[in-house]
C-alpha cells in the first residue's frame, strides 16, 4: 500500500520542479523576445529618457508583468521546497522559505529601484 505522506511529498516535487521548469522557460523568452528591444540611456538628457521610454512602453509593461509571473512561480518552487524540506528540519525549513521569498520579493523590486542607485 502506497503512503501517502510520499505521494503528498511527490506531488509537491512535482509541483515544485514544473514551476522551476516554467521559471526558466519564461526567463528565456523573456530575454530573447522582451528586453531585446529595450534601449533606455539613463543619461543626464531628460527628455530623451522619457522620450526613449515611452517609445519601450509596451515592452517595460510586458517585462514588468513577466517578472511578476517569475515572482510567483519562484514562490511555488520556495513552498514546494518548504513542504519537502519541514520534516526534516522545520526551523531551517522555514528560515529557507523566508529568505528565498525575500530573495525574490526584492528581486522584482530592485529591477525597478536600481535605476535610481546610480
């Protein structure tokens, strides 16, 4: 008879390796068919920054939402890990699941900020 604590554990490796799998997938698409086209000199002419901008507006929203959808798939992968990972050590378990989710929460928003850092 099948246990099933090891199909629940399965089910979320599954889950876990699908979203890994999918992150990777749009992560190539993304930089082959989005940000190619994506050319913004952050220099001191203001106005050709804007203009540059507005000219990369569909392209920043399409980047903006796909790191979005990379975010959440990067969190199945982080809860999947944590469900797998709890009964060997709940503690660490959780720690990793904290980090890894600030990992990717400051990921999405230090594209946007970084800009501002120079």
């Amino acid at each position: 008879m099948l246990d099933t604590e090891y199909l629940d554990s399965q089910r979320w490796a599954q889950y876990a390796g699908w979203a890994l799998l999918g992150t990777i997938i749009i992560g190539i698409f993304a930089a082959f068919f989005i940000s190619q086209g994506i050319d913004i000199n952050m220099s001191a002419d203001v106005a050709a920054t804007a203009e540059n901008m507005l000219d990369a507006e569909l392209r920043l929203r399409a980047k903006a939402y796909i790191a979005l959808l990379i975010f959440s798939l990067e969190a199945v992968v982080s809860v999947g890990f944590f469900m797998l990972l709890r009964k060997f050590g709940p503690l660490l378990a959780a720690w990793s699941l904290f980090v890894s989710l600030s990992a990717s929460a400051t990921h999405v928003v230090g594209r946007h900020v970084c800009y501002e850092c120079r």
